[in-house]
C-alpha cells in the first residue's frame, strides 16, 4: 500500500494507513500529547514528481481523527517548520551507513520551527522506517531547538532482514 501511495500516486491510501496509526494505541496516545507534530519533508524534485508528500496527506487524516488534540490544531501552521536541501541521492536501495551519509545535514528547521518546538512535546511522522536514518536526522536537526521530547511514529517498519544494513 505505502509503495503505491509513493510510486503510483494513489494518494487515496493515505487515509486507510493513516487510520492504521490512529487505531495503534502507543502511536495514538503518542500524537495525542504531542503539541506539535513534524511530517518529513520530501524534496522538491519528489514533490514535483509525486504531487504531494505522502507524510502530509498522513497528517492531514490523523488530524482530522485527532481533531480535539492540541498537535491537531497546530497541524496546518507546522508544515513550514523544516526544510529539506534538495540534493543527494534517493534513499532507496541505500544500506544503513549510505543513508546517513547521505542524509547528514540534510534536515533544518527554519526560524519558525526553532521556535515552535523548543520546549514542547514534538512528534516526528513517516511513512516506513527502514534503517532509521531519515528520522535520525531529522530528530538531530529537531534537537537543536532543545524540544522537551522528540517521538517517533511510522505506518510501518520495514523487517530487519529485508533493510540493507551493509
């Protein structure tokens, strides 16, 4: 499902998987304390390959499920708060040491996402963790605005036989 979300533009899906995260406890009870939530950004050759960030389009849903969370409120002002640089190779078919290699520096947070996370209670949302080093960096990149916590919640995680960890 996520691949066709990504790959085939079936942006319909997003619905479904965000419900998935919604109907998870730990990650439902994780959105709910959060003040404010982070979808990572995809580039801008991606976004002007796909059409859209497949995160947001999880965001917008959980938000509208969530509706009466504080985060939920927020939702729509924190899309500005974190740039992503445009260059480097695609993650995909990368191993572990690559990826970070490849995604060292590759997040920042704009004046306004400093100042919207220090201090609070911040959620970082993806699609599929594999290695862990997208969410890697951009939490390193969150963690400069000194925020109270950083937590983590994906649709789904790739098994660890299937990642590429060489």
């Amino acid at each position: 499902m996520i691949a066709r979300l990504k790959y085939q533009q079936d942006s319909a899906l997003a619905k479904p998987l965000a419900h998935l995260m919604v109907q998870d406890r730990l990650c439902r009870d994780t959105l709910a304390c959060a003040d404010v939530w982070l979808g990572v950004p995809i580039t801008h050759r991606k976004l002007g390959l796909r059409g859209f960030n497949q995160t947001d389009l999880l965001l917008d849903h959980i938000a509208g499920a969530l509706a009466h969370c504080k985060a939920a409120g927020n939702w729509a002002t924190t899309r500005p708060l974190v740039q992503r640089r445009d260059h480097g190779p695609s993650q995909q078919g990368l191993g572990r040491q690559q990826r970070l290699r490849n995604l060292k520096g590759a997040f920042s947070l704009t004046p306004a996402g400093v100042q919207a996370t220090a201090g609070r209670h911040v959620v970082l949302v993806d699609d599929v963790y594999t290695t862990g080093a997208t969410l890697t960096a951009l939490a390193s990149a969150v963690q400069q605005a000194q925020p109270a916590s950083v937590h983590v919640c994906v649709v789904a995680r790739t098994p660890q036989n299937g990642a590429r960890d060489h």
